[in-house]
C-alpha cells in the first residue's frame, strides 16, 4: 500500500500520484549528521543567497572535493541557525525532497521513498495531497531540470576524456577554464574547477570580452557553454 510516513526502511513504493503530505515544524531534527550533496546549481542558489561568490562557497561551507556541505562541530548543518535554516528558500534539493528519497528506475521513472524519522522530528505525515503536489510545493521543478542538464554534461566529459588515451593528453583540462584568481579556492579544493560556476563564467566573460550575465539561467548557460567549447577542442 502506498502510504507515506509509516516505514522503517528505504522501500521505493511510492509514485507522484501516491496520497502523501508531509507539514515541517521547524523542529530542525532532520538538520544534524546528514551529508548534504550540492551539485553547481545548487552551490549557485546558495551563493546568491548569500550574496557571495560560488568560490567563497566552496571555500567556505563545503567539503569533499565541493560536493558534501560541512557540518558544524555539533553535527548541525552549517546553515543551521537558532530561526531554522538560514537560507531556506535557496536549500538543496535533497533538503527540498524531504522526508522522500528518490530513485530512477530502468525505465527512467521515478520512484519515492519515505524516509524514516529521527524520534525527535515533529514533522507531520499525511494523505490530503500527492507526492507531486509536495514536490511542487517545495520548489523542486529547476533543481531537477539542472540537474539533468548537468548530468548530460557530465556524460559527454566522460565520454570525451575515455576516448583519450589517458586525461593527460587531452590538449586542455577544464582548470583551463578559470584563469588564476587570488579570491579562488585553495588548488585541488575542488573534485573539479568548473564546479565553480561564477570563477569560469567569470573567466569566460573576460576572454571573450563581454559582460557577465546577472541572470541565473544565463549565467548556467553561458557555463554550459564553455564546457562544451572546452570539450570540441579536445
């Protein structure tokens, strides 16, 4: 039966017209101890929540290469504050889909799971709605387009470099993207440099002498853009 909020495992029986409602308390339970993934989209949302840079949010709130948001010493998320979380309306996605976990099966559908609780969490399940009413509702709908955008990215790096002998020889390396910078993160912070959206549409804007984009979907498409004249050169 696909009813949310009663498991006690990851079981993936629920699709977007399974009834389900989930009302957070701002008890904040669910915000301690997790590993919170950010992909480039995300650490952008973030940083002009923040009003600061993707390089100063890499630098300063992630870890693990850029992909992992840090923790405070506690275990609370770093955003986390005596209010709830400080940049609510930006949070990731992973943080949006809660209490869901998703999986894409084969077939390239979706497929959702109700997380268990922590004892502590006030939050409040339900049945007056849908798991795609909830997911509208959190604002989900471009963190999940850029994410496939991206992940297309990825697949065609992969698939480029493969296609080389070895990395090495390829004639460039996506470090080619961003020019040396003293406000960048420290070398080798990053899985990768082009994760740092602003530093190489920065680099980018100046290369070809234009001026930098201010609005986000331009800004990722101007990103996308140098991904992709950094791949045909190869």
């Amino acid at each position: 039966m696909d009813q949310a909020g009663v498991s006690t495992a990851l079981v993936f029986n629920l699709k977007k017209d399974s009834p389900f409602s989930f009302k957070c308390q701002v008890c904040s339970a669910c915000c301690h101890n997790k590993a919170i993934r950010v992909a480039p989209y995300e650490a952008l949302r973030l940083a002009r929540n923040l009003k600061i840079t993707t390089t100063e949010v890499y630098g300063v709130y992630t870890e693990e290469g850029g992909i992992i948001l840090r923790n405070k010493p506690d275990g609370s998320c770093i955003f986390l504050d005596s209010r709830g979380c400080g940049v609510h309306p930006d949070r990731p996605l992973v943080c949006r889909l809660f209490p869901l976990g998703q999986i894409i099966d084969c077939q390239g559908a979706a497929k959702y799971a109700s997380m268990p609780l922590h004892p502590d969490c006030l939050g409040l399940f339900g049945t007056d709605g849908t798991v795609e009413s909830y997911l509208e509702s959190q604002g989900t709908l471009p963190y999940f387009q850029y994410d496939q955008v991206y992940s297309a990215v990825y697949k065609k790096i992969i698939g480029k470099l493969s296609g080389l002998k070895s990395a090495a020889e390829a004639p460039g390396h996506p470090s080619d993207l961003v020019e040396a910078d003293s406000g960048a993160a420290a070398p080798g912070s990053l899985l990768s440099p082009w994760l740092d959206i602003d530093a190489s549409v920065a680099s980018c804007c100046r290369r070809k002498r234009r001026e930098k984009p201010e609005r986000l979907d331009e800004i990722i498409t101007l990103h996308i853009q140098a991904l992709e004249e950094w791949m045909a050169g190869l």
